[in-house]
C-alpha cells in the first residue's frame, strides 16, 4: 500500500471519476451519484473538491461549497 496522497481535483475526468467510487461503495448506478455536472457546478460557485489518492486509485473524497445564512 502507498501513503495516501490529496490533491484538488478540477478535471472533468477527476469529476467522472468520483461518479465511479460513489457506484463501487454505494452500490448506486450514476443517476443516483452527486454528478460530475453538479459537482462542477458547486467548483465554479467557489466549493472544492479534494481527492485522496493511494497511487493512482483515487479511494476518497470530499467536495463543499460556500452558502449563507441569514443573508
């Protein structure tokens, strides 16, 4: 096993591949994932999405994005 690395992820690719892991652990088919498209979407409003990485297998995530409360 390698050590676990983190990086941003911003590439369609990066995204598509979150789809992915989100069916292999869930056991959901794609229509139910946070899809790449929102996830895009939440990126361009000013969230972000950090991937972990064993080698060259991404084995986690976690995305966010910025809201307000009370205005």
């Amino acid at each position: 096993m390698n050590a676990i690395t983190f990086r941003i992820m911003e590439s369609m690719e990066d995204l598509i591949e979150t789809e992915d892991l989100q069916c292999l652990v869930w056991g959901m088919t794609k229509e139910h994932t946070l899809g790449a498209g929102t996830i895009r979407l939440m990126i361009h409003i000013g969230g972000l999405l950090i991937g972990a990485w064993d080698g060259d297998k991404l084995v986690g995530f976690s995305v966010g994005s910025p809201g307000k409360r009370e205005g």
